[in-house]
C-alpha cells in the first residue's frame, strides 16, 4: 500500500510540475512564438499524457483553464477558450481508455437526466426560433455560429459535470485537482496584493480569471477543507487559511465595488460554516442564524453603503430591473422555448431602451439580461429553465444525501465545500450569467472558470456511488495529509 501511495504522490507531482511548467512556458515563449504553435505542442504533449490516465484530465483542467494565456478568434464577437480544447480532449482520451478496455460506460446519477434534458431543449429551441424568427428583426450571417457557441457552452459544461464520475472514481484524483485549483487560484489572489508579480511577458491570469465563479468556488474549497479536513497538515491548513483571507481581502476591500465579487464568495464562506455547525449541532445552526440576522440588521447602514448605497441602488439595480423587463418583454409570445440560443440580443435591436441614466434613451440596445435565470428563459424558454431548475435542485439533494457519510476528511470537505459553492453559485446567477455565460456576455472568456463550478460539483458523483464501506478507515495515499 506504501509503494502505491509513493506512486500516486509521484504521478501528482509529476502532473502538478506539468502545469507550472507549461505556465511558465506559455509566459515566457508566447510573446515569440506563433500561439497556435504553442497550442499544438501543448496538445501533443497532453494527448499522451491523457492517454495514459485521463484522470489527469481533471487535474489539468483545474490548473489550467483559467490560467493559460490561449484566446482563438472566431471571425466574430465569440472568442474560442481554453476549455473548449481541455473538456473534449479530455472526454476523448477516457473514450479511448474505455474502448481499449471494451467498457464504455459512463456512470449516471439522478441529475443526468435533467441536465441531458436541458441541453436537448436547447437545440429544440435553435429550431423553434430559427422556424419562428420575426421577418422585422434583423438576423446577422454568422448568427447561426454564434447560436452553436452558445449551444456548446451548455454541451461543455453539462460533459464537465459527467466526466467526474469516470475519471474521480479514486477519490484521490479529486483531491488532487481540488488541491491544484486552489494552488492556482492563489496565484490570482497574489497578483493583487503583489501588483506586478507572475505577470510575464504581459500576461497576467488574474485580467483574465477574474470572474465570480473564481472566487466564490476558490472560497468555498477553500473553506470546506480548512473546516472539515481534519487529516491535513499543519503547513497546509495555514496556506488554505492564508488562500481564504487573501481572497476575501480582495473581494471585499481592493474590489468593494464589485457586488458579483464580494457577494457569492461571502455567502459561500458563511455556508460553509453554517453546514459545519450545523453537523455538529442544530441548536446552534439556529443561534448563528439568528446572530448573522441581528448583525445584518444593527449593521444595516453601513452594510447598505459598503455595497454602493444610492448611486449602486440607482445605476445598478434600477439599471438591472429595466433590463429584466426588457427581456421579458421580448419573450412574450414566446415564453415555451424562448427566442433561441442567443436569439434576444438581436430582439433587442428593434427597441428603445432607458437605462434610467439622465432619462436617455438608448436606440438597438446590445441587450443582456444580466440574470442567468431570466437568460435562460429568454433562450430556452420555461422549458430550458424548468430543466435547469431540476438539475440544480437534484444536485443540492445529492450533496444533502451525502453529508452523513463522510467526517472529518477530504470528502466531508469536498461536500460541504460543493455545496457551499452551489449555494454562492445561485446567488451569482441572479447578478450576472455566471454559471452558464451568456455569449455576448460573458461568454467563454467567463467560461474558463464557470467550467470548473460544473466540474466540481460534478465531483459529487463519484462520492455518491463509493459503496458505503469504501468511506470508512484511513484513506492512504494521501499527499497532504500530517
């Protein structure tokens, strides 16, 4: 058992070394060298990678998504990223490894289902809209294009979430990425306290990570390991403390302004907490409760001013509000299927629109609703929202089922931490397209991180299908444990 842990020790190292020196390289040569050279040489080399184990998949799609410097134009205002090549190549090497081995299977849980159903029903509207597309609305050439973007995003995303349960069946392999996400996203946190530092050659991970799915799943991790792992070391324990602290000094000081920063990665971290008290004692679960209300209550004004006060109540929300009812505005008639994947935008071209700004009005708004929720059903319709609305409520049940099973080891803090960042997730929803980006909005560039929220709570799976038995004893292997 020894030489087995010393060998999986040695293979994460081996993949961990793989990503920073790909960074680094990327860093260095990128400025002198053709990207899609890079491109090629990187794919090559992780193809045989991958091909010995896609379980590295995992791990380097958790190091790499969002941190290495590849944007790929398209010819129009959508821009190809990192893990539009990382998930497929990564589904391909397991589709290789399970047709060496003649068992080509993929493991199911409750939420397949819905979350099959959901992509389906976009590709259902694509055609309702395109039958049903008004003759006074203008459609753009390349339209089609950007609507199989869109499409792509929900694909890639739902096949982030299903590779888990193939790949994370050693649990091991899941503690490794998860470790690597936050080792990575530590990186982004120390660019902003150390202005200037890792940024090489003009790059800087941090331009292009910072989303509110980066802070409120590195948080959340984060949080759940330094609550719940009661099997790490001392060393690790404070550099997970030291990852929480220096992102929350981020969000909530050097980027106050920011509500889609500051507000999931606060609601995450104080999930994470709330479930962890609330394991140990229901009492107080019901105390804490009560204490953040009175404090949210007595701190109101200044709660209310450190978020923006009058000028955020004014330009923000009243600026959000009137996007909302412009897009549900534009969906009337077509509330079933919506208009199509990214089919509202150009709806919106026909209005007038008042942001509440100096009572202008704005001729062919470039609308976005700046609310997930209220995307969806412009795209897909009540449909496509009632089948995201299942999955995500079929995901929070299977993290409640697993809560029992595991204490004080990495899953425990896997759950709770997955939990806690689907609860930060759906916060986010309702400020921006976070979870599943809008492509004229935040788009695949928002992509590179909203990968890994699906990803991660993909990882519940694979927990949820260990045989009961397998949750007891010590786990070995493990390279961060005291």
């Amino acid at each position: 058992m020894s030489g087995l842990a010393s060998t999986l020790g040695q293979q994460r190292l081996v993949v961990l070394a793989i990503v920073v020196l790909t960074l680094v390289a990327a860093a260095v040569v990128a400025p002198a060298a053709p990207r899609m050279l890079l491109v090629l040489l990187g794919a090559g080399f992780g193809l045989v990678l991958l091909l010995r184990q896609p379980s590295w998949g995992l791990v380097a799609m958790a190091g790499l998504s969002f941190t290495l410097p590849l944007t790929i134009g398209t010819g129009t205002e959508v821009s190809l990223t990192a893990p539009v090549l990382l998930i497929p190549a990564v589904a391909l090497a397991w589709l290789a490894g399970s047709l060496g081995r003649h068992s080509v299977r993929l493991r199911s849980s409750p939420a397949t289902l819905p979350l099959l159903s959901f992509v389906g029903s976009s590709v259902l509207s694509l055609v309702a809209g395109t039958a049903y597309w008004d003759p006074l609305v203008h459609r753009p050439a390349n339209l089609l294009f950007v609507q199989l973007g869109q499409i792509a995003i929900f694909a890639l995303s739902a096949l982030a979430f299903l590779l888990p349960a193939e790949l994370a069946r050693d649990e091991r392999w899941l503690q490794a990425a998860t470790f690597v996400f936050i080792g990575t996203g530590s990186i982004v946190v120390l660019q902003y306290l150390v202005p200037g530092i890792w940024s090489i050659g003009g790059w800087s991970i941090a331009g292009q990570a910072n989303t509110a799915m980066l802070w409120t799943w590195l948080g959340a991790m984060a949080a759940g390991q330094l609550a719940c792992n009661n099997r790490l070391s001392a060393a690790v324990r404070l550099a997970l403390a030291a990852v929480l602290v220096g992102s929350a000094y981020v969000v909530l000081v050097v980027q106050r302004e920011w509500l889609s920063g500051w507000v999931p990665f606060t609601v995450a971290v104080l999930a994470v907490l709330g479930l962890r008290v609330w394991r140990s004692s229901r009492a107080a679960t019901v105390a804490l409760g009560l204490l953040l209300i009175l404090i949210a209550v007595v701190a109101y004004p200044q709660l209310y001013e450190f978020a923006g006060g009058k000028s955020e109540e004014e330009t923000s929300l009243g600026g959000r509000l009137l996007l909302y009812r412009q897009t549900l505005e534009l969906v009337k008639g077509r509330s079933l299927l919506g208009l199509g994947p990214a089919a509202y935008r150009h709806y919106g071209f026909t209005r007038w629109l008042s942001l509440g700004v100096g009572r202008a009005l704005y001729a062919q708004p470039q609308v976005s609703s700046h609310n997930n929720f209220i995307d969806i059903y412009a795209q897909t319709g009540l449909v496509g929202l009632a089948l995201l609305l299942w999955f995500l409520f079929v995901v929070a049940r299977i993290g409640q089922s697993l809560l029992p099973r595991y204490r004080g080891d990495f899953a425990e803090g896997y759950v709770l931490g997955a939990l806690s960042g689907l609860v930060g997730t759906v916060v986010a929803m309702t400020l921006v397209d976070w979870f599943l980006p809008f492509v004229y909005n935040v788009g695949f560039n928002g992509f590179r991180t909203s990968a890994l929220a699906w990803m991660f709570l993909g990882g519940l799976v694979p927990l949820l299908n260990r045989a009961p038995e397998d949750t007891s004893g010590p786990q070995t292997g493990n390279p961060f444990a005291k």
